[in-house]
C-alpha cells in the first residue's frame, strides 16, 4: 500500500526535475545566439550567391553535356 502511494511523489519530483532541465536548456540555448548571427549568415549566403562567387561554376558550364 506504501508503494502506491509512493508513486504519485516519484512523479511528482520526476516531473519538476524535468520540467526545470528543459527550462535550463531553452535558457542556455538562447543565451547563445544572437540577432547579429543570423544577419551575417544571411550576408555570407547572398555573398556566396553573387555572380563573382559563381563565375568559376558558369564559365565550366555542364561537364557531362546537356541533360535529358
């Protein structure tokens, strides 16, 4: 009978001890990544689409001929 009762406790503190990890996670998760981060990956993509990051890939042209 003990241990029936006993189980609604365990779950209990499982739960809180959980819910605070993930809390804690989100938090450092944040913590870490800035607004500035994302602007300049988006400048390195748009750097790297630009027609003097793509000269070398025109200029080759298709290796293998014209696709079907």
């Amino acid at each position: 009978m003990t241990a029936v009762a006993f189980l609604p406790v365990m779950f209990t503190v499982l739960a809180c001890i959980s819910g605070s990890l993930l809390l804690v996670l989100v938090y450092l998760d944040n913590r870490n990544s800035r607004i500035d981060d994302s602007i300049d990956a988006f400048r390195r993509h748009i750097d790297a689409l630009s027609p003097e990051s793509r000269r070398n890939s025109v200029l080759r042209g298709p290796e293998d001929g014209p696709r079907r």
